[in-house]
C-alpha cells in the first residue's frame, strides 16, 4: 500500500496540478463519504438539524402571507424588502453552490484519469483497491449529478420567489405611495377646511363688530336656537309641516268636492226638462280611495233597491263602454284600473234606462305611486288584513291576518300557519271589491286558482290600492297581466 500511495503522488505531480491550487470549498472541510449498499454513496450528515436557506426564505414568506391582512402597510414592505434581500443572498449562495459543483466535476474528472493510469500498473490486492477507489468515484459522480439536478431546481424555485418578493415588493411600495397621496390629499383638504372656517370666523367678526352688540345678541340667539333644532333632528318644523300639510289636504278635499257639486249643478242646469237620464246622479270623490254612490235627483224617481244596475269603464278618447264585473249595486269604490277613466252606472226599472256619470275621469290618490315605488324595492311587504269572506262565505271571525306581496308570489298568514299561497299565474285573479259596505273601499278580491277565492279587508284604502298596484307590478315583470273577472288589461296598466 506505501508503494501504491508512492506512485500515485509521483504520477499526480507529474501529470496534474496541485488539488488546493484552483478549488476553493464553501466549506472549511470536505464532506464525508462512505460507500453503501449498491456501490451509492452516502454522506455522513451531522446529527443537529440545520435549515438551508431556501427553507428559511420559504417559511418567512409562507408566515407572510398569512398574516398578511393584518399587517399594516408599512410592515408589508419591510417584510417583502426584507424577504427580497434573503432571495438574493439565497441566489448568490446558488451561484457558489454551482461554481463549487463545477470544480467537484473537475477534480473528480482529474481523480478518476489518475486512478484509470494506476490501475494498469498495479497487481494484486493493490489492484482491488484500486478497483474499489475507481467504483466510489464513478458513484460518487452520479451522486454528483444527482445533486446537479437537484441544484437546477431550487435554483428555478429561487428565481420563481424572488419575481414573486419583487413584485409583492412593488406592489407594498405602490399601496404607501397611494396611502401617502390620499394622507395628503386629506391634510390639504383639512388645512383647506381650517382655512375656510378661520376666514367665516374672521369674517364673523368683522360682522359682528360692524353691526354692534344688539345684532351680535341676535345672531348669537338664532345660532343657538339652530343648534337645538339640530340636536333635536327638528321635531318641531316637521310637526308644523305636518299639520299645515293635514290642512291642506282638508281644503283641497272640501274644494275637490264644491267643484264637482258645482258641476252636478251646472249639469242639472243644462239638462233639458223631458230629459230622464239626469234622475240619478253619483255622489262622491271622484278619487281612487273613495266610494261613489247613486243618489236620486227627485223624490218621484223610483227606488234603487227596486232597480237593476251595473258599472261601467269609459276612456276619456273613446265612447265604448266597458262593462265592471260584479258591480252591480248603488256603491262602487273605484280602484288602480279607473284612473283616468268615466265611470257611468246605468240604472234600469220597468224596462227603462237611466245613466249616471262622474262629471271628470278618476285621479289618482296623492302619493300613492312613489309610495309604491318604494315598496317595488323590497322583496315581500307585508299588510295587515282581514278575511271577511272564504270561498263565498262570510267569516264571523275578525283575526288579524297578514297578506304577503312578494315579486314571484303572493302569501296569506295567519299567525305562524299559511292560509294560501301561490305564484302569479294566468288563473289568478286580483281587484277591488265591486259591493257595498262601509269598508268597500279598503277591501279586495283574491282569487288564488279556481275554487278558492278571499275577500280581505286593509286598515285604509291607500294599503288596499298600494297591494293592489304592487302585486300587479310584480306579476307584470312575471309576464302575467294580474286583472279582476271580465276585465280588459290595456297595456301599460
């Protein structure tokens, strides 16, 4: 063996550089190997447990991104600059780490000619070992490439994560400079506002001085009192709007009805005396939400409990009338359908006919429809009512129930338990109530599908007319024309 190692140092220094002269180890020391199983060569590692680089730079990012929500954005640029900063060192050291497999390729290259030369001069066990020196380096090279690879690919991945630190780094920079821009945007508009309010005061000042301590007195009271109104959401004034509002619907109502009473009289007027179409005449707001009602004009007309009639529709640009199914008596509540329409009640006894008009066309309700519009934004409004008849057949009970109006359907509670429920449909019909009674004007007929009908009563007539309007709104969009029996649903109804 002495004469082995002899000839090897005497062929190496003949043939080969010195190994220190032109590699350099990232290292202190060489690493360790031995020869396993399979002639694979295995590094001895030591037994405390180190992190590489690229492990540490790969926690803190994955640490980052989870507490990324709540960090501030400042605290995010110093973690992504910082995280920047680990990517380089980490792609330098893989630049030595490759340098350095380059200069192990060259020396095992240089340690293997050198052992090919040897094993032609040796015989014996020294050719052995020389075999068995020639078998570990050959392995020792395919662990080599091995690890080659391996380097390739955390070097890809390093790559990968510092675009990804690059760009969060840009992007953290990018959110302080518009988090700086809206700060003095904000600054500039606050040293703008103590400005404005700084030039008022000095401007108040001048006033004040101007026009003397009793006007000073003054314009402190009125600020004052602004800022009790203020502080109190101004209760006051809307109570006085509200009340000046009550009177001015109070004398708009009592006018509406002077002007049609005048108008009956001026009628009367022109009638001629052999005239019998002017015996009845109809009494009442000609206004949806009212209830309109056939008078006699004379004594010697005949009763109307004696005669037959019937309800009519009749646009104001056309004569044809459209006959109201199931109106049939003295007291008709007109609703959403008559507006802008005549309605005429022909009366017949002994085979003789009489007529009665409204004197105007139906106005609508005052603010009945931007009150619907705001229901139309809703998804169900509820309204509290009363069945009054099921089926036909009068209900003794006065509960409390609760109708539904939704945009596919619509739902009649009592309670915790449905009573009815449906979609809008072709079979569903929808309309005032056509009788009398005191509350005709507040009450509707349902019918949910054939065979079971609801006749429910509101808590005003304004209620009875927004579901009404709602419900024919919503099944409109459903591509359904919600209407009463008999009726003719024009187009934009």
């Amino acid at each position: 063996m002495t004469r082995l190692t002899r000839d090897f140092a005497t062929m190496h220094k003949e043939n080969m550089p010195a190994v220190s002269a032109d590699v350099t180890f990232l290292s202190s020391r060489f690493p360790n190997y031995r020869l396993g199983s399979n002639a694979q060569v295995l590094e001895l590692k030591d037994n405390q447990k180190s992190f590489s680089m690229k492990e540490i730079v790969a926690r803190e990012t994955a640490m980052l991104l989870d507490h990324q929500k709540r960090m501030s954005v400042r605290d995010l640029t110093y973690k992504f600059e910082k995280g920047l900063a680990a990517a380089a060192k980490l792609s330098v050291e893989d630049k030595l780490k490759e340098a350095a497999s380059l200069e192990k390729h060259v020396l095992l290259k240089k340690l293997r000619d050198a052992l090919e030369a040897l094993r032609g001069r040796v015989t014996g066990k020294n050719k052995d070992d020389v075999e068995s020196a020639v078998s570990m380096v050959e392995a020792l090279a395919v662990q080599l490439a091995k690890r080659e690879g391996e380097l390739l690919h955390e070097k890809e991945e390093v790559k990968k994560l510092a675009n990804f630190l690059k760009q969060a780094s840009e992007e953290a920079k990018r959110l302080v400079e518009e988090e700086r821009s809206i700060a003095r945007a904000e600054i500039e508009n606050a040293r703008a506002a103590v400005q404005r309010v700084e030039e008022a005061l000095q401007e108040h000042e001048q006033m004040s001085k101007a026009s003397g301590k009793q006007d000073y007195d003054e314009l402190l009271k009125e600020v004052q009192e602004a800022r009790r109104i203020k502080m109190l959401h101004q209760p006051s004034k809307v109570m006085d709007m509200d009340f000046e509002l009550r009177a001015l619907r109070v004398q708009l109502m009592e006018k509406s009805m002077r002007s049609a009473h005048l108008q009956k009289e001026l009628s009367m007027l022109k009638m001629n005396d052999d005239e019998l179409s002017h015996i009845y005449e109809i009494d009442g707001q000609e206004l949806l939400g009212s209830c309109l009602l056939i008078q006699k004009c004379f004594d010697e007309a005949a009763d109307l409990s004696e005669c037959s009639i019937q309800w009519y529709r009749v646009a104001s640009d056309s004569e044809k009338r459209d006959p109201i199914s199931g109106a049939t008596k003295p007291v008709y509540a007109p609703e959403p359908f008559d507006v802008g329409r005549f309605l005429i009640a022909e009366i017949v006894h002994d085979g003789k006919k009489f007529t009665a008009s409204t004197t105007s066309p139906i106005d609508p309700a005052p603010g009945l429809g931007s009150y619907v519009e705001a229901l139309v934004r809703r998804h169900d409004t509820e309204f509290n009512v009363v069945v009054t008849q099921m089926n036909g057949v009068d209900q003794q009970s006065q509960t409390i129930h609760v109708l539904h109006v939704g945009k596919m359907r619509m739902k009649l509670c009592k309670g915790t338990t449905v009573v009815a429920k449906e979609y809008y449909s072709s079979t569903m019909q929808l309309c005032g109530v056509r009788g009398g009674g005191n509350a005709a004007a507040q009450a509707l007929f349902w019918q949910v599908k054939p065979g079971t009908t609801f006749t429910v009563a509101f808590e005003s007539g304004r209620d009875r007319n927004a579901a009404i309007l709602l419900a024919r709104r919503f099944a409109f969009d459903c591509n359904i024309m919600l209407a009463g029996p008999g009726d003719r649903t024009p187009l934009g109804t």
